[in-house]
C-alpha cells in the first residue's frame, strides 16, 4: 500500500475531522498542518483532537506547508475562497478543495475562477478536485451511482433535508430566517441556488449522457405559526421559519433533474414538504427507487454529522486524486471514492465543535 504525505489547511468545523481522519487512514501520513489564529501556531497536531503526539506542529506560515512537500493539500479555508491554491498546485502539490462548490464541475465553472487554478495545474503536474457532501457525494455522486440500476429515469431527485434550529446566525441569513420577507438573502436573490448547486446538476446531467437545455431555480417560505425561539435569536410570529428550494434541470424542455433542499427551524414546520432529515435520492421511472442516508454521531456531538461525511469524503479521495492525471478533475474522472481504515475503536476526539457553531451567533451579541 503507498503512502502518501499529506498536508491539512485549516482546524475549523470541516478541518478538524479532515485532521483525525488522515490521522486515522493507514496509508496517509501528515506532514502539514496549517491554521490562521497565532494561538494555535506550535501546538501538536494532536492536541487539537485530544489525542497523542503526532511530530507535526500546526504553523500559520504557507511557505513552512509548501516547504513540508506534501503530495496532496486537503484545503479546508473559507468557503468561496481559492486564494493560494494555484502556489501549491504550481508546486506540484495535488489539491482537494472545498473552496468554491463550482469547481464540482469544472467546466461550467466561470472562467476567472477556473483557468488560473487550470493554469498552475498544467505548470506543477498537479491535479485539483472538489470535496464535500453537499454539493458533493450526496448532491451527485449517490444519484450517478443510483443512477446505474435504472432502466429509464424520468426524473431524479437528489435531495438533502436538515433542520437549522441550531445554527449560527450567518447560516440563518443565508435565507432570512426570522425576518419577514426574502429580499437580499444570499439564497433567494436571483443566481445564488444556482451559485452553488449548478456543478452537481450539470455533473449528473454529463453521467447521464445528457445536455441540459435550461436550469431553473424555485424556493417557498413557511412562516411562524407563533413566536419561538432558536439559539441564534427569536423568529417572530409570519417571519420566514422553514423553507424549500432547489434546482431543476430541464431536458428537451422537460425537468428531468433536480435538486431540492428543505430547512426549517422547527421539526412541525411546512409537514407538507420532505420532512425526514438526512440526505437521499428519488427517481421516477423504471423501475422507481427511493434511496435515504440517515447520519448518526458515535459521540452524539452532533444531531446530524454533515461536517464529519463532509471532511471523510476530502480524506477518502487523496489515493485517488493523487494517481489522476493533472488538471481539474470530477467524480467522474476518478475510480470509486472508497474508505481504507476497517476495524478497531471508535476515537473520541477532545473537540467536537467550534464556539460559533455550538453556541451559535445572534443578532444582539455578534459572534461569540
């Protein structure tokens, strides 16, 4: 089995499950650890988790990352933010990235965004791939692989349900909740479904063998029946409490795709939309399946471990990515996305969840 030497950006919400996870997979070693807030500059890898020694000091510096020649970067910075990506694939060094959901498909993908990170590919013999749950192995790649025992589709569902009671304030605003209308949430001005959740549904389509002829975004709101509460601040009575949108793939003028996502901060909420929480897959055809992952924490830290799925999926595609050809790769470029560490106990770690997302922000006291 080869080894290959990772290097890990970032000890958030995602990255600190990316961190146990290289820990824990056999046939990784890690080489970097890379973190922003100078408190944490020195400190043990595994310190982070709660766990033993590791050798690998977490620095704040970039050029101590480049210099510790990882083969692959596992990039978990903030969302929608690729800034240093291209040094390291200049370098040489393979990247799997969560910084901007487009690159799920790189083709569609706005060519500002793309072609420097093609660019430096090209000059390092790199390779860079999109990670995540969602967009990522569950907005495309369980419908692909559902998608293998259908005789005929006549439309594919892909679908994500979660309640955001827990939330941080941010995530919140991403739709409005508690306030009265839609007007400037990110999700409900016009292009911002699209922003995000274009690259799984034109990298189903492109599975399918299919050329869409038309994407259409949708979304409704549900209001309060009465004042309640939520952690990050009060949702008054007919301010926004739950709501459903997606996208919808059309095919010859048909929808033929779609991916749906319904949120609500109350689990009575809207009962007329999906109401199981988890992620899954609905097709419409021949035959008809009906296909749903539930998430479960071993440590009960959270209700629904997006983040963990998430950062397993980063950590599971290093073998893969590192043996792609260079350039800006997809799922469908890559071999099945497998798990290699069977056996043994489950690991505990010292650090669940950061501050914000368990105690979460409101719009009193700001960030905590």
């Amino acid at each position: 089995m080869d080894t290959h030497r990772v290097a890990v950006w970032g000890t958030g919400d995602v990255g600190h499950f990316v961190l146990r996870g290289v820990l824990q997979r056999p046939d990784l070693e890690l080489v970097g650890l890379r973190v922003w807030n100078p408190e944490k500059a020195g400190r043990d890898a595994g310190d982070f988790l709660g766990w033993d020694a590791t050798g690998v000091r977490a620095t704040t510096s970039t050029a101590e990352i480049l210099a510790a020649r990882a083969d692959v970067l596992i990039h978990c910075g903030p969302s929608r933010n690729v800034d240093g990506l291209p040094e390291f694939l200049a370098a040489g060094v393979d990247v799997i990235t969560l910084g901007s959901a487009r690159l799920a498909h790189p083709a569609s993908a706005p060519p500002e965004l793309r072609d420097p990170l093609a660019a430096a590919c090209a000059a390092g013999g790199s390779t860079l791939f999109y990670g995540g749950i969602d967009p990522g192995f569950a907005a495309h790649t369980l419908p692909i692989t559902l998608s293998a025992i259908c005789e005929r589709i006549e439309l594919l569902t892909s679908y994500e349900v979660r309640d955001y009671d827990p939330l941080p304030l941010h995530q919140l605003d991403y739709f409005n909740f508690g306030r009265e209308t839609t007007d400037g949430a990110r999700f409900f001005t016009p292009g911002g479904i699209r922003g995000t959740w274009e690259a799984p549904l034109r990298l189903i389509a492109e599975a399918l063998g299919q050329e869409l002829d038309g994407i259409e975004e949708f979304s409704e709101t549900a209001p309060a029946p009465e004042d309640f509460e939520v952690p990050a601040m009060p949702i008054p009575k007919g301010t926004i409490a739950a709501v459903r949108f997606g996208l919808r793939g059309m095919i010859g003028g048909v929808e033929r795709i779609r991916i749906e996502h319904v949120n609500r901060l109350r689990r009575d909420l809207a009962p007329e939309w999906m109401v199981r929480q988890g992620y899954g897959v609905h097709v419409e055809g021949s035959p008809r399946y009906h296909l749903h992952l539930d998430l479960e924490d071993p440590d009960g830290v959270q209700p629904r471990p997006a983040l963990w799925g998430t950062a397993m999926y980063m950590v599971n595609a290093v073998p893969a990515v590192a043996a792609a050809a260079p350039g800006l790769v997809t799922v469908l470029d890559l071999p099945i996305l497998r798990g290699a560490t069977v056996g043994g106990e489950h690991r505990p770690a010292g650090w669940g969840l950061s501050e914000r997302i368990r105690r979460g922000e409101t719009r009193t006291t700001g960030a905590h």
